[in-house]
C-alpha cells in the first residue's frame, strides 16, 4: 500500500521561514520522481518544485531563489525548504510521486501552510 504524509505545515509570519518534509512507502522511492505542488483556496493547482531520482530540481517562477527542495533515497523522504515566505504562499502543499517503471502517480493528503501577521 503506498502512502505519501506530509508535515511541517503550520502558522509562519511574513519573511519567515518553514520547513515541510513527505515521508513515502510502499514504492521503489529511489526510482520515482518527488513533486510538491499547492493549491490556494479558490485558486488552481500549481506546481512548486520537483526532483528526480538523481536530484535534479525545477522550480515554480513564483518561489524560485525562495524554496529549495531536496530528496533522501536512503530516509525515503523530500523536503522543502521554503524561505521568505509571503502571504501569497499560503495553500495546502500536497506531495506527489510518480513512478515510471508503471506509470503510476500517488497523492498525499497535504499540509496547510498559513503565511500571516
């Protein structure tokens, strides 16, 4: 049974800084592509960064220089450091891993982040 859980989401003041993490099971994490995207109340899905099985990342234009994902194969984890945070980023961050090798992508539940004064 796969199953992806997000934490670390939560209340964070302008400028702040948060860290979220997804922890993963029951896939072959180390060959599956790691996702986190948000979705803003109201507004459409949007991608925030991804990784690959070699650690190459891409970014939203909206939190490039902000966020900085990485992957542990070994923890079978993905975190997301997100900086400078601004109002505009509060959503509901879901992670998402997509494995090739059967063309299956897997949701998690998501994590409520909250940037407000």
């Amino acid at each position: 049974q796969v199953q992806l859980v997000e934490s670390g989401g939560g209340l964070v003041q302008p400028g702040g800084s948060l860290r979220l993490s997804c922890a993963a099971s029951g896939i072959i994490y180390s060959k599956s592509a790691m996702v986190w995207y948000r979705q803003a109340p109201g507004k459409q899905r949007e991608l925030v960064a991804d990784i690959t099985p070699g650690g190459r990342t891409r970014y939203g234009d909206s939190v490039k220089d902000r966020f900085f994902v990485s992957r542990d194969n070994a923890k079978r984890t993905m975190d997301l450091q997100m900086n400078s945070l601004k109002p505009e980023d509060t959503a509901v961050y879901y992670c998402k891993a997509y494995d090739s090798q059967v063309d299956m992508e897997y949701w998690g539940k998501g994590t409520l982040v909250t940037v407000s004064s």
